[in-house]
C-alpha cells in the first residue's frame, strides 16, 4: 500500500520583520528551525517530511534583505532578491554579464520569479 506524504507536518511559523528580530528567532529556536527564504525547495522538503522542525523563520518580510546595489565596484545582492530582479537590473546589466547570464540559465521565468538568491545558495540542514 502506498504511503501518502503530501501533508506538511505542523511547526510554528514566525515573520520577522527586521534583521535584528530574524536573529533574535535564530538564536530562540538554534536546536529545531528551518530558515524559509523562496520556500520552493524548502516546501517540497516539508511536504516529502525531509525536515521536519518545529520552527519556521520566514525571512520574506524583512526589507533590508531585497535589492541590488553597487558596493564599490561590485555589486551587493540581497538574501531574499527575487532572481528575475537580478535579471533586470540595470547595475547587472551593465557590469555583470556572467551573473546575468547564469541568473537567466536558472530554471523557468516562474521559478525565477519566485527563487532567490539566498534560497539557492544556503541551506540549514539543523533539522
């Protein structure tokens, strides 16, 4: 008989809404959190019971974690910068064509849209 998992299990989901309060959670929650950044592989992981922590910190609320900026001559891309706002814009236009190119090679437009950068760099695997 088939075993159904598509149900996620239940955690206590928190949404900081500053750097200082996501860091607060952090540090409350250190032996049991999963950190929610996009939260597309991160849903596929709960769903399928992968990890299973008792505490979600959902990082998509803290506005100090989204955009591009120039940082003396590089470029600073925020944690929760969707990768189609990487795409366009200007500064990695301009500057950036290898970031550009491999931001565009990264899945559909719709994943894209949704995906972000510190989605797919990192990973908590504490739980």
């Amino acid at each position: 008989m088939a075993v159904i998992r598509d149900i996620i299990p239940a955690f206590e989901l928190f949404q900081p809404t500053s750097i200082d309060d996501a860091i607060r959670l952090l540090e409350a929650h250190r032996d049991d959190y999963w950190v929610l950044a996009g939260g597309l592989d991160s849903m596929d992981w709960l769903k399928d019971r992968l990890r299973r922590p008792r505490s979600v910190i959902d990082l998509s609320r803290i506005p100090e974690l989204v955009g591009v900026k120039d940082a003396n001559g590089g470029v600073e891309i925020g944690a929760m910068t969707p990768l189609t706002d990487v795409v366009r814009h200007p500064l990695i236009r301009e500057r950036f064509g290898l970031l550009l190119e491999a931001a565009e090679l990264v899945a559909s437009p719709q994943i894209r849209n949704q995906g972000t950068i510190g989605g797919n760099v990192s990973q908590d695997t504490r739980c």
